[in-house]
C-alpha cells in the first residue's frame, strides 16, 4: 500500500481529504536539490523516534502521529543514489503543507496532518541523543560536550591573513584547517560509503590580529569519534564516544574541542546541508558562539567539504580556508 498524507483542519481535526505523499516530497526535494525528479525512485522508511519540538509558524501544522516522528528518505536515479538522510516529518512537511494549505484557505489558523500506509522501520531499543548526551555529561570524567569558554583577553593572537583565513570570512569568526587535518578529513579518513561517520575537531582558538573582533578557529586535527552508533539513517555520538575523544584531548595541551564533523552520503547542494537534527544536536551539545559543524558530503568518489557556525538559533554557511 503506498502511504498518502491525510489532511485534518482545525483544532477539532476535521477530515478534509488525502493528498499524494509522494507528489507533496517531490516537490519538496526538487527546490531542495535543485533538479526535475520525474524519473526517480523515492524510498521511505518510517521510524518510531518521538519527535518532541513544539511547531512553530503558522498557520500551525501538527503532526498527529508524533510516535513516527522520523522518516529516511532515499532518492535513486538508475541505481545511482542522489541523496538519503533522516528528517523529522515536522521540518519535511510544514513548509508544504503551510504553503499549500493557505492558498486553500487563508483563514485558517491550525492544520493537522497523519500518514496513511506507513512502511515502518524495524523497532528497536535505542537511547535518543539527548539521553546520550546526558549520560556524558553525567560521567565520572568530564564529557566532551562540557567545554569552558576561553576569555577573549585570554586567548593568544595570531595572524589570520598569514594563516590563511579567507577574505570573505565574516567578522566574528573565521575557520582555518591545518593542510594535514584536511586532507586528513578529506582523502585519509576511510569514511564508509554505507554508513555514515563523524568525529570530532580539536585545536586552538586565537583572536585575529588582522582583523579586529574576529577569533580564528584554527583546527589541528579531526579525530573520529569511537563507540559511535552508525547506520545509513543516523550516525549516534554515544557516551563512551565523548569518554574517548576527551581522554585522547588531555593528552594535547593547549588544544580545545572545536566543534564536530559528521558525512552525508549523497553530494553537496546549495540548498541542502545540516539537516534539523544536525543542527539540534549542535545547539544542544556545542553551546559556545565559536565551536563549529564540519559536514562532508559523498560526491562522485570524493568529499566535499562545509563548515557551520551559530547564528543564534540557527547554524550558518561560513568560509574556511587551509594552511599549509
């Protein structure tokens, strides 16, 4: 049975009809990849994870089955994968529903939606993220999420225009990787192609004597994080993960955790990068203005690589440049 979106209007949920499910995500990933996907094959596997954020915007749009709050979705072109991830329903159907449904009617304030025909997931036991993240943080050693901010007039200067920070950096912040982290994170890395992989940044931060105001996230190293919890759906940072990289990080004075990096198995676009969780488990897990998100997209063979830095509640495209 192929699953169609049930459509409910109102606070009272009154049943106003079913659209194509289909024909909604295609639409929806045409403006997000950039391409016709006439000639696809959509693949869409439900998943029983509780998807708790309140919506917000409106008119509201609710998911009514907030126990299958996730699904992965994977798109094919003659065999050949354009693109698979995991999204929560909320951020895949709101934007499409809330511009179809007010061209419908205007007037209305509060939209429902169900899925009729839902192929699930196997279930199986599996702490969230956020219990993740709390067991590290609850640990006899402090977990790697747990990182003090360096005062500003504590931080050592350094030469961002010598180092090789871009021009088009922005004002505040500016990345620059080591030449051996990049190709190290780029080419070194045996990153599988099946599931994905991730790790953690580590080095220094400076204050940009070139430009003033504005703090150099200078990475020395990637390390790939261990015990992780890795599939073709999500890749899961457990305790013990953080455990480790903390362990290997006391052992290099001087450096810092930096932020994150984590591989999408489909290529880079314009209008795709983190994904919500992505930027979820970012906000949640590094909390200070100058620790960033490393994402390496699989295009034709080889990785592409993007950085993201908080913009307030959201995490914004940023330049980075390579040294050496």
């Amino acid at each position: 049975m192929q699953p169609s979106l049930d459509i409910y209007r109102s606070d009272d949920y009154v049943s106003v009809g079913r659209l194509d499910l289909l024909a909604v995500l295609q639409a929806a990933f045409e403006r997000m990849l950039g391409q016709r996907l006439d000639d696809t094959e959509f693949q869409l596997t439900f998943h029983r994870i509780n998807d708790d954020q309140r919506p917000s915007g409106r008119p509201s749009v609710v998911n009514l089955q907030r126990a299958f709050g996730y699904v992965h979705v994977r798109i094919t072109r003659d065999g050949k994968v354009l693109y698979q991830h995991l999204h929560s329903l909320r951020e895949l159907m709101t934007g499409p529903l809330r511009a179809l449904l007010s061209r419908l009617a205007p007037e209305e304030t509060h939209w429902g939606f169900g899925i009729s025909g839902i192929p699930e997931a196997p279930r199986k036991p599996s702490p969230s993220d956020a219990r993740l993240i709390a067991a590290a943080a609850g640990a006899e050693e402090p977990a790697m999420s747990r990182v003090e901010e360096l005062p500003d007039e504590e931080a050592p200067e350094a030469d961002g225009t010598r180092l090789g920070a871009p021009p088009d950096a922005g004002d505040d912040l500016a990345v620059v990787l080591a030449g051996a982290a990049y190709r190290k994170l780029t080419a070194e890395l045996p990153h599988s192609t099946e599931v994905e992989s991730g790790g953690f940044l580590v080095g220094r931060l400076c204050r940009d004597t070139s430009r003033a105001g504005r703090h150099l996230v200078l990475i020395d190293d990637v390390l790939p994080a261990q015990r992780t919890a890795a599939s073709t759906v999500r890749l899961t940072f457990t305790a013990e993960s953080f455990l480790r990289a903390n362990h290997a990080l006391s052992r290099r004075p001087g450096d810092r955790l930096l932020g994150w990096w984590h591989t999408h198995l489909f290529p880079a676009t314009d209008r795709f990068g983190l994904s919500s969780a992505d930027v979820e488990l970012h906000l949640r897990t590094y909390r200070r203005p100058w620790q960033v998100a490393g994402l390496l997209n699989l295009d034709d063979g080889g990785w592409t690589l993007r950085f993201y830095a908080r913009r307030g509640r959201e995490l914004a495209l940023i330049p980075y440049g390579v040294s050496g």
